[in-house]
C-alpha cells in the first residue's frame, strides 16, 4: 500500500492519509494537516493534529484544556531547546510527512504546586482521536511502513427550528431539523438536503358550488328499453331532514351504554358468586379434611389405648392400670354408700375388697412376668452397646471405627458373660467338668477387675465348684448362676476409672434403705427427695399420667417451634403438668368447662412471652387454635374471665415460686442447649 503524492486521498468515512496532508489545506478553510506528537515522561506519547498557521502558544492553551492544568505550567521544547511561543507550526515541522515532535515538560512554579499530568483524566475527556498510525506490511521483501491517518470530524450543525418551553417544569424543548448524517459519498449532481424527505400539499376545492345530486361511479350504463344511462355502480339517495333529537332517538347510544354496563355488573356479579362458591367449597373440603384426621387420631389413640389396657408393658400403661383399677373402686364405693347401710353396707365393702385384691394381685403378676422378660433383653442391648466401638463419619463422609481399651475389655468380658449364660441353659459347657474349667477360667479374668463386685463374684464362682464337685443338680444352681449372670453384667457396665469411688446415697424415709440419688422422684414443687421410685410404685397410681405426659410433650414441642429453648416448660415434670391442671385449673377448660383430660392443652396466654406456669390458661384443642390468633385479648374475652385467669396466674406464681432459682442453673449449668436432643428431654 503505496500512500499517494501530489493529490488528495479521502474515503468514505473521513479519513486522510499522511502525504496528502500537504495539498488539502488549499481547498478547505482551517485544515488540521500537521501532527504534533507530545513526548511525555516515561516514553509516553500523544498526538493532536494542529492547522499549519497555528502558533506554539495556542497549541500550548489546547493541550492544557486537554489535561485540566494552566497552561503557564507547561513548556515545550524541540531538540532539547524551548520553542517560542509567537513560532508557527508549519515554521517548525520539517517531516516529510508534516510531523512534529515537541517535548511536554512542567515547569518549576508546577512542581512547586504538585501539579502533575494525569493521563487517566486525558484519556476520560478524549472521546475520538484526531491521528491514527498505520502500519503496513511490506510486499517483495520491501520494509514496513508506518502511515500517519488523520480522522475528521464532519457531523454536520444543526440549525434552530424553533422550540417550546414548559410552563411548570420549565424545561426547553427544540424541534428537531433533520435526522440526516454527513452526506455520503455518491454520484456527480446527488442532492442531499431536506427538501427530499418533505412531503408537499396541495389544497383543491372538491366540493360543488351549489346543492345537486351527483353521480359517484364514473362508469355508467345504457338501458336499451328506454334509453337512459344507469349507474352501474351504488350512488346516494336523498334522505328527508333528520333532527338531532330524532337521530339520538334512532342510535339509542344511552340505551345501549346501560345495556352494556348491566350485562358487565351482571359478569362481574357472576364471577364473585362463582369465586365465592368455589371458596367455601374449599373450606367444606378442608373441614372435612380435619374432621376426620382428628376422627382417625382420636381413633387411633383409642384402639392405642385398648391395646395397652389389654396386654401392658411399659411402667407408664401399668400406672393407667391401677389408676384405672381406682377410679373403679371409688364409683364402687360411692354406690355402695348410697345404697346401703349397716351390716349389708360392710358386706359388699369386704366383697369389694377381695376384688380389689385379685385386681392389683393380677396386674402386678403381669407385671413381674413382663419385667422378667424385658430385663434379658435389656442386658444384653446394653452389653451389646457398650462393646461397640466409637464410630464416627470422617472425610469424605467416611464412617471411622475406633476401638478404645473400654470397648476391648467390654468386648473380652463379654465374651465370658454369653459363655456362662449358654451354660447354664444347657448348651455348651453342660458337662460338669467344662464348667469348672470355665469357672477356674473366668476366676482368672475377674481376679484382674477393678470392682465391688468383683469378691462376691469370685466367693460365687468357688461356690459352684464345690457344688459342682459334689454332683449337684443344675436345677438346684439356676439362683446361684442368675446370681452370678448379674454381678458379671455389673461389672462389665461399670466404668474402671470410677469404679471405686462411693456413689452419692440418700435415706429413704418409707422403706429406711440407702438408695442412689437418681432412684428418687423429684418435681419442681418439693423441697427435698426423700421417697425412692420403688416406694412411690408400691402406693400405686390414681391418675393416668399419660395424659398430662402429652400435654407436656404438647407444651414443649410448641416451645420449640418459636424458638424459645429456655422456656420453663423444659424444667417442670409430668407432675407439674398434672399439679397445674388439677389444682389450679380444676381439670376443666376455663371457656367451656370441658372436663375431657385427653383433649386439654396448656396454651400460652399471652403468645408473645415464654410459657410458664403463670403465662398459660387450660383449654381444648379448637379453643387452643382460636386463642393463637389473637391479638388483643381483652377485645374477645370477658372481664370476669381476665379476671379469673390472672387470680389463676398469681396462684401459680405462688406456688412455682422457686422455679426461677431451677431455671438458673438449668441455664447455668449448660443442660438448656441439649434440649429436643435426648428423648428424655423432648
């Protein structure tokens, strides 16, 4: 690519090369055709390209404005030498190709004034470069050149047209002239200008000058019967004089306005009963929906019920029993008062004691032979657990097993316990001498135990080998070894390190025995625990405590929902529950007097504090659910109910006064963050 020499080299979008820069300043007034490079510090270039006939001084005033600093602070020089301000461009450009190199320096006076050039803020104002370099690869193994191109700006000014200004915002609004660019480049003679985008109108008079019929249709037919031409086409027909009155008359436009306005009410009234029956179809469905899931749980709880009744087993379906077993004995007894006196009165009271006696008689047997059942399983599920070792999910979501030295020696004692055990079943190490040889063994290993029970163990063990040496029956053994099976399971529970040391007793005041400090009841109204668990089961139960078990679980899981783990309802006991609904709510709901324990619940009363005995009313479940969604309580409930309720709250502060001092060191002793982790605690 050759650049051009002697004439002027332009394209379609403005752009000059560089040789012909000298010849294009004579047809066109003020041509940028000299390029002024300014060498900054750091090898940093700029360019601008300049008119010939422009001095030092106002090159200097344009690069300033460039930069945004006085132009006082700048100084240019050429070949190492300051160039005079009044000097012209074309006086000091002697390039070939009219470029010319200046240095851009500051002056003392800037440094003094830390004024500095910033080509970040140069670069933000520079919106279109006036000079582009060009390189162009050589052809024939001829050199590479570089080309100077100017870029010309020749976005055409567009005259005022006029304009309008808005009164209230004050805003100038102009007409626009014209959307046409700069001209592009066509054919000899094109015009460009406005006047062939406009649309010119003409005004003519069609209408004619006086009242006739006129015929539309310029194609017209002869009739051959009488002569005459006939349209061909449709024409007007003439119309008697029409008032407005008549024509509002005719149109009805008011009429049909009403027409369509009660056919859109009619539609819109349509839609609502439509929406509105869908709507209560839904709250049918979603009733009846409840009703019988409450119907199916009801049922359920009830068939649940019957089952624990007929064939109990835990401690909690015996209690029902006997509190079962009391309740009938106290209608029992009402009957026989008010039938019956004298002699025949203490007749059927002896009678109803005897079947009272064969009542409790038969539920305890049920229960000692249900505990016998359960207590092997029991020993061997803890055995089972204890001898397991530590696992644990690692990296990678792995399960690592790790045995410690208690889970080995569980597991070797273990070991040992299912030996004796098969033996004594009769399975293997019947024979006689077997079994002495696994006793002398196992003599060996509890020797080694660090235990109590470890020399009543071994005083058991030579016990049977005596026994055993005098060919005694193994019938006559089974107290001996059951003896001996739950010393060794003992020992095998217990923790080695702590194995000596005296496990805290207490005193109890019914049976005079010294029992350990976990086997008493305790509630959060007693002062201090002196009846053992065992004492409390031999008086019997006179109420079902499962019920106020689930109205505790209830209170608890509610707590849990919003959050509030430090609650009260986490400290207090199944007894609390049923103190607090028998003796201060008087078993009945305080809106509707309902008496059904199954369906009572303990709400709170006021829902944005915690529960606690003296935030909490007694209601049913439905009740439960309306008193959740209020707002403000004295708009629904009565006076004297508000008042009833807090006599009710200031009896109960009363009587849990001391509950505050548990909640200290529940929360204290960090047992509060375990909470709806252990099953004992939910």
């Amino acid at each position: 690519m050759e650049p051009a020499t002697g004439g002027t080299v332009e394209s379609c979008s403005g752009v000059t090369s560089g040789p012909a820069l000298q010849n294009a300043g004579a047809g066109r007034k003020c041509r940028k055709d000299v390029t002024v490079k300014f060498h900054l510090m750091k090898s940093q270039v700029v360019a601008h390209a300049y008119p010939s006939h422009y001095t030092v001084d106002e090159v200097r005033e344009h690069i300033a404005c460039k930069f945004q600093v006085k132009s006082k602070f700048l100084l240019l020089r050429q070949g190492g030498a300051e160039v005079a301000g009044y000097r012209r461009l074309g006086d000091i450009c002697v390039s070939e190709y009219n470029v010319c190199d200046l240095e851009l320096l500051l002056t003392e006076a800037a440094r003094d004034e830390h004024v500095q050039l910033n080509l970040k803020l140069y670069y933000k104002n520079l919106t279109l470069p006036d000079i582009i370099t060009v390189r162009i690869p050589g052809e024939d193994g001829k050199p590479s050149r570089d080309v100077v191109v100017e870029i010309e700006n020749q976005v055409i000014t567009k005259p005022f047209v006029g304009g309008f200004i808005n009164r209230q915002t004050k805003i100038e609004y102009h007409h626009a002239f014209s959307q046409t660019g700069p001209p592009p480049v066509g054919r000899p003679g094109a015009k460009f200008s406005r006047d062939t985008q406009t649309v010119a109108e003409r005004h003519t008079t069609t209408a004619i000058p006086r009242d006739q019929s006129a015929q539309l249709c310029p194609l017209e037919l002869e009739d051959a019967a009488s002569g005459r031409k006939v349209p061909s086409g449709p024409c007007l027909v003439p119309h008697p004089y029409e008032s407005a009155q008549e024509l509002e008359q005719r149109t009805d436009t008011v009429g049909k306005v009403l027409l369509i306005q009660r056919n859109f009410r009619r539609l819109l009234w349509q839609r609502l009963i439509r929406k509105s029956a869908a709507e209560w179809r839904q709250l049918q469905q979603r009733q009846t929906e409840n009703e019988s899931s409450a119907q199916q749980s009801r049922t359920l709880a009830h068939s649940k019920t019957c089952v624990a009744r007929a064939f109990p087993k835990s401690k909690e379906e015996f209690d029902a029993l006997f509190a079962q077993i009391h309740c009938w004995k106290e209608n029992e007894l009402k009957l026989i008062r008010e039938r019956y006196s004298g002699a025949p009165k203490i007749a059927e009271m002896n009678i109803l004691l005897d079947k009272g006696i064969q009542l409790l008689n038969g539920v305890e047997r049920q229960r000692r032979a249900i505990q016998r059942e359960q207590s092997d399983a029991v020993v061997e599920r803890q055995l089972a657990k204890i001898s397991e070792p530590k696992r644990w999910v690692g990296c990678n979501n792995r399960v690592i097993e790790m045995e410690t030295p208690q889970t080995q020696r569980a597991h070797f004692l273990v070991l040992y316990y299912r030996r004796l055990k098969e033996a004594q079943s009769g399975g293997t190490g019947a024979d006689p001498q077997e079994r002495i040889a696994l006793l002398d063994e196992l003599s060996d290993v509890i020797v080694q135990e660090c235990h109590p029970a470890t020399e009543e163990l071994e005083n058991l063990l030579q016990r049977e080998r005596k026994l055993l040496l005098c060919r005694m029956e193994p019938d006559d053994l089974v107290l001996l070894r059951k003896r001996q099976l739950t010393l060794m399971a003992e020992i095998i529970r217990s923790d080695p390190a702590k194995a000596r040391e005296k496990s805290v007793t207490k005193l109890c005041r019914k049976c005079k025995k010294l029992r350990p400090a976990n086997a008493f009841t305790v509630h959060t109204r007693q002062r201090t625990a002196d009846v053992c668990e065992t004492c409390t089961s031999l008086l019997g139960s006179t109420v079902d405590i499962a019920v106020y078990r689930s109205i505790l679980r209830a209170v608890r899981r509610d707590e849990r929902k919003r959050g509030s783990l430090a609650s009260y309802a986490f400290i207090i006991q199944e007894n609390d529950i049923k103190h607090i609904v028998e003796r201060i709510w008087h078993g009945h709901s305080v809106i509707s007097n309902d008496a059904d324990r199954s369906d009572l619940m303990l709400p709170r009363w006021n829902v944005s504090q915690d529960w606690a005995p003296w935030n909490c009313v007694c209601l049913t479940e439905q009740e439960t659910r309306a008193h959740l969604k209020l707002q403000r309580l004295d708009r629904h409930y009565q006076p004297s109910v508000m008042k009833e309720i807090q006599s009710k709250h200031a009896l109960a502060r009363s009587i849990f006064n001391q509950l505050r001092e548990i909640d200290q060191e529940f929360t204290e002793s960090g047992d509060w963050w375990a909470v709806g982790l252990d099953g004992k605690l939910v």
